[in-house]
DNA sequence: CGTTTAATTGAAAGCAGTCAAACTATGTGG
DNA sequence: CCACATAGTTTGACTGCTTTCAATTAAACG
C-alpha cells in the first residue's frame, strides 16, 4: 500500500483530485527524499527567505502564517499529512509566509529542482498540483468569509468543522471525532480572536454540548 | 499595441507573471470570443451553477462573493481589467461563489472548451495561468491577515492602498490617485465591516487628510 | 517539587454593530 | 422646471461583542 512508502500521503493527496497512472504514481514515489521528524513550532519555511527544498508533511500538523507590521499573528492555513509546504515556491522566489509545526511531525524533504522537473515534465502531476492549489484557494476564500461575516461561535465551530471534515477525506478521523492539536492561542490566531475569548466561547459551545473537551493536549513532543 | 485588443489586456496580464512567445500571445488573441457591455450588478457568474464560458474583463471592474447562510455578504477579491473571472471552472464543475459586475464592464466570453484546449495545449498559458493563481492566492493571504488581525481604519485603508498598486500595476492610476468604484456598503462587505462603521472611518482617515473623496460615484450607468 | 505552559475567570473598557432618521445627489415623469 | 422616487451617505444614541489587563488554576516536564 502506498501508506507505507513516506511519500503515499503525498500521491493519495494528489489522486483526491484527479486519478494517476500507475508510472507517475511511481514518479512521485521515486522523488528523492529525505525524512525528519521535527518538533512542535519548527519553521519548515521563513517568510521573505528562498526555500531550496519542499517539504511534504507525512504525518503530524502545520500552519501557514503571517505576521503584521504591528506583531499580531495571523494563522492562514492549516496542513495535514500529504499536504506540500509549497508549490507556490516552485515558481515564486520568496515566501510570503511561514510554515511551522502544529505537532511533532515527520516531514520529507524533497529537493526544489528535482519536484520542480517533475511538475514541469509530468502533465499528471501538473495537473494534479494546479488542481491542490485551486481547493486551496477555495478554502482560503472560505476562510475570508469565515472572518469577516461570523461572530466568534460561528467562526471556531466552523474551522472545527473544517478540520473534521478534511480528516475524514484523508481518512485519518477516528469514530467519535477527533483531537485538535491546537492550543487555544493558536485557535485564535486562526480565527481572528483573542485567547481568553476563544476560551469563553469553547465553554459556551462545552455547555451545549456541542463539543466535548479531552484531556488538553500540551507539550506535543 | 495588444492594448488595443479586447483581449489585449489578459495578454498583459499574464506577462506580468512570465513571458510569452509571439506565437503564445497570437494563440490568446485569437481565441474566439463575444464582447458585452453589461451593467453595474451583473452576474457573470453563480454560485452553484456550472459556466459554459470563461469570463476576461476587458474594462471596469468586478468581484468574487458568498453569501453566509443567515444571508451576509462577503467580497472575497476585487478583479481588474485583464482578470479572468474563472479559472478554476475549467477544471471544476462547480462554482463555489459568485462573480458580479462592480462597474459598468465590457466582458470578453470565451467558450469554456477553447479556453481549457489553450490551456491544456500550451505550457506557456498553462504556466503563466497557474502563476496568476498563485498570485491570486497570495492575495487571499494577505486579506484573511487583514480581517483577521487589523482594525477597521487598517482594514479599510489596507484595501485602498492594494486597489491602488493593482491600478498602478495595470498602468491604469491616474497621476494623482484614483477613483474607487465602490460604494460604502460594498467596502463593507468587502473588508467585513458594516457600510455605517466604513462611513465613520472614512470620516476619520479624510480628518487626517490621508484620502481625499471627490465626486461620489452612483449610478455608475 | 519547582518551573513552565496552557487554560480559566473576573472586571472594565472600547471598538464595531444595530436601529433609525436626516440628508444629498441623481434620475424620472408630468 | 419642479415634484417625486431612488440610491447612497451621514449622523446620533444605544447596545453588545470582543479585547485588555490581571490574577488564578491546572497540567506536564525535568
């Protein structure tokens, strides 16, 4: 099974959108690589710096992020396994964001050039990448409407939702849900709150019993 | 000039990501199209339906939206002169938000088949497209920053000046500023805000003298 | 155990929303 | 040319969601 092989995540992750031939699966499989597991919070990527390799996520979270003129965070995106770092920096020099670990994850490295020779010489893959980067998008503009017209309950419940439903499309969501690996901090720089008022309304949301909190997750190392 | 083409403008717009080759550009002018000039509110497209044609922007300008179920808007992008208003329907059935007219345009439609037989045919225009995607999604960025982590008078002046280096980009700035063909509400809605708070930043930023309003703009027939 | 990180809670302040009304410009029809 | 209708802007008063500040509690780690 392609699960097995560090970069299967990688081709299902590519096949949700458009199925491969059995040559370029193996093509995909065959990209030089190598495996690191990395801690909570390292940088996979540094805004405003030339990324030489990319990095596949094959198993933990990660989070694109911003930051503003003023120090706020803002939280774009999240990634979960078989997601890329980024194929915007196949084609662009610079980051515009950064990458950091939500978990303890094990990420495979894959040499700018040699991923770049693949997308370029392998229309499969081309278009498989161009079809990553639409749903991207669509999420990302989502996520803008998610901000911008939803009070704080909506907002969370919404990217909780989110979550669930992209883990149950990679297969990866247990039964009776699932654990979010984010800190309430972390929730709200996604969603564009304050901690202490991502907390109230968790409690609100606890108290209608439309979530069930877990032990909290902590020091994921 | 290609300027003086309807589709001159979407040559130059994908140049701004990569060159073409002479015969490349011929190939985009000589898609086959049908110009219309169509109202201020037009829908160009619909959320929900499938497009049969692939909308350019040839003059005036237009944006993406949703609509939240307890029935608020929210723009997502403001699309230029030389935007295509959908590239992502050529590979999606779909279309999960709406494209409607801000100003008074002249579209080029160009039949979806010959638009996807381009694409898919010429690396080029496969390769400056996708570029142009990665752009609009840098863009998506840096707007769920600006909603998520800046204040009314950020936001809104934000969006002026990104409208402002767009228009310059194009070469479509006047000297002194420009004319921005929105009305309060809409800026509301494009930088979730309520048209009653825009009005009283606006008031404030004008205070200041950082804008200046001219004329106001309704009616735009 | 002490330290650190995260979650929780309270009180006060402020930014932005809501509601409602007045005002201004533009266009229409008699 | 005026009265009227329409669309957008402006303003005020009030409400409320969210932030800020500060302190406490809980869990995990060395």
């Amino acid at each position: 099974m392609p699960t097995q092989h560090p970069l299967g995540l990688l081709v299902r992750s590519l096949e949700l959108q458009t199925p491969l031939s059995g040559d370029t699966r193996d093509a995909v499989l065959d990209l030089p690589h190598t495996i690191q597991t990395l801690d909570p919070s390292t940088y996979i990527q540094r805004e405003g710096e030339q990324p030489t390799r990319c990095g596949v996520l094959v198993s933990g979270f990660a989070y694109r992020q911003k930051i503003t003129g003023a120090g706020a965070r803002q939280i774009i995106a999240i990634q979960m396994p078989g997601d890329t770092v980024d194929f915007q920096n196949l084609f662009f020099d610079i980051s515009d964001h950064s990458v950091q670990l939500l978990t303890r994850s094990e990420v495979a490295f894959v040499p700018q050039d040699a991923m770049q020779t693949l997308v370029c010489n392998n229309a499969e893959v081309a278009q498989a990448v161009f079809l990553k980067t639409l749903i991207e998008a669509s999420i990302l503009r989502e996520r803008v409407v998610n901000m911008g017209r939803r009070n704080a309950r909506e907002r969370i419940a919404h990217l909780l939702c989110e979550f669930g439903f992209r883990l149950e499309a990679l297969g990866l969501q247990k039964q009776s849900g699932y654990e979010l690996p984010m800190t309430q901090e972390q929730l709200g720089d996604a969603v564009g709150l304050t901690s202490v008022h991502v907390n109230r309304t968790l409690k609100g949301l606890k108290a209608e019993g439309l979530i069930v909190s877990r032990v909290r997750i902590c020091n994921l190392r």
